[in-house]
C-alpha cells in the first residue's frame, strides 16, 4: 500500500502528460475552449463505467462544502490551462506546474492538516527550483533574469496561475474524497465540470462552426480531442485514488514528473528547442521525486 500511491501517481503522470501532448496538437488548428471541452466529454465514458460498479457513499455537508467550492476554481483552471498549452512551448508551460507542491506546503495544512517532512520539504523544493533553471541561460544577465524571461510568455504565466489553482482544488478534492470515495467523487465531479463547462465552450467556440467549412472543422475537432480525452480519464482515475492514500503534496509533487514527459514530447513531437537547458530542470525535479519516495 505505501508504493502504490507513488504508482497511481506516476500513472496519473505519464497520462496527463500524453493527454496535453495530443491536446497541444489538437490546438494547432482547433478553438481551445471546444478541445477543453471535448477532452471532458471523451474522458466521461471510462469514469461512469467504473462509477456502475461502486456504492454510492452516504453524503455530508463536508463533502458538498468542498465540491462546491472546488468546481468554479476548476473551470477557470481549465481555461488557463488550455490557453498556456496554445500560446507557448510544452517545455516552457508545463513545468510551472512544479509550484503547486510548494503551495500546498500552507493550504494542505490549512485545509487538511497535512504536514511534510523536512525530507518532503526538500524534494518539493528540489522539484520547484528545477522550474526556475529552465531559463538558466538567463541567469548570465543577472540571477533575477529568468523571473523577467517569465513574464514573457503569457502561457508561462497562465500556468503559475494554475499551479496555485490546484494547490487549493487539490486539498478540496480529497477533503470530498473523505467523505465519500475516489472514483465516486472523480466521476460526479467531472460529470458537474462538463457540464457547467458546456455553454461556456459552445459560446466562445461558435464562431468555428460558422465558417463554411465547418462541418469539417466539427468532425476533424472531434477526432482530434478523442484521445486526449481517453488519457484524461485515466489521469483522473489514477489522481483520485492516489490522494485518497497519501499526503496531498507528496502525490502532486510525484505527479509532477509529467513535466519530465512533457519536456520530451515537446522535444520529439513539435521540435522545441533549447533541450538541454529544460532537462537540466527536469533532473532536479527527478532527484527530488526520489527523495519524496524514499526519504519523506
């Protein structure tokens, strides 16, 4: 039981990180709010067929608390997060989601009571520092450089935003967990996502179903969103159980070896460059998931 949190982890990891790689690709050519919702809709069959097979848990107000509180945080990271994904490089996005666990250091405790120790402490650092030398070269201009190298990509801002996003949805979502159960709530909670998310992607998507080609653009959207979504499900069945067994931060910190994944599906599927500088962060982030497994 205590290895199996880190497996459904970095399961959740490697599917999350090969959902994002289709969902950039699908991006090339598609609105992002219809690929954000169509990676919901596709990811919602696998979910409810494992929701036949489990009981339904006697519900509380602790559990309604937290799904209420989380869903509208949820959608307006859903929108930062698909947007990040289309305005700048996977190697440059993606590992700004290594701040979350540094965040949740203070709102897991303050939600949960959760406490990391000092050796979790360090991993997590690790894990966050291997995000700020992904701009290493900039450091020759001055130490605070790639803090400004940030603020020039609006994806990579975007995706900070998430990060402290999911520090407090993460929490949120296991306090829910508590009170009812893992596959119970990811499949309700992304049923209620899709839902919501719905009008809010046809509105913004419209005008792609008014040009004269659009039925095309339809059929062609829907293939590509397919198997982002197939993965998507799968990283939420895999983050739901995992959570339900471990501290909050250590999990999201594990989970954060998709940014590994990504840098080299941003290297070997759309040709992004300055490879080396971004796996020298990526290694950090490696040495420090080792440490949360082994020491913390």
């Amino acid at each position: 039981m205590d290895s199996l949190w880190a497996l459904l982890a970095l399961t959740s990891a490697f599917t999350l990180a090969t959902s994002d790689a289709f969902t950039k690709k699908a991006l090339a050519s598609h609105d992002e709010y219809i690929v954000a919702w169509l990676r919901l809709v596709f990811s919602l069959p696998l979910l409810i067929v494992s929701f036949l097979f489990i009981p339904v848990p006697e519900l509380d107000s602790n559990f309604y608390a937290a799904f209420l509180l989380a869903v509208p945080l949820e959608i307006l990271s859903i929108v930062l997060y698909i947007k990040a994904l289309r305005l700048s490089p996977l190697s440059l996005t993606l590992p700004f989601l290594a701040l979350t666990p540094v965040f949740l250091i203070c709102v897991s405790y303050l939600i949960l009571g959760e406490k990391v120790s000092l050796w979790g402490g360090m991993g997590i650092f690790l894990i966050a520092l291997g995000g700020y030398t992904l701009n290493i070269q900039k450091i020759k201009a001055g130490i605070g450089e790639p803090l400004r190298a940030i603020t020039k990509e609006k994806g990579s801002i975007m995706m900070i935003g998430v990060a402290l996003i999911y520090s407090v949805t993460g929490p949120l979502g296991k306090r829910a967990i508590e009170h009812s159960s893992p596959l119970f709530f990811g499949t309700t909670y992304f049923i209620v996502l899709t839902l919501l998310f719905t009008p809010i992607a046809l509105y913004k998507g419209h005008r792609y179903y008014q040009r004269p080609e659009g039925r095309k653009i339809r059929r062609d959207v829907v293939l590509s969103s397919f198997l982002p979504g197939i993965f998507y499900s799968f990283m939420v069945a895999s983050h739901m159980i995992a959570i339900s067994l471990a501290n909050v931060a250590y999990v999201i910190s594990v989970k954060r070896i998709s940014i590994i994944i990504g840098v080299l599906y941003g290297y070997f599927l759309f040709k992004e460059k300055n490879i080396r500088e971004r796996l020298l962060g990526a290694t950090l982030m490696l040495i420090g998931f080792v440490i949360i497994i082994v020491a913390a």
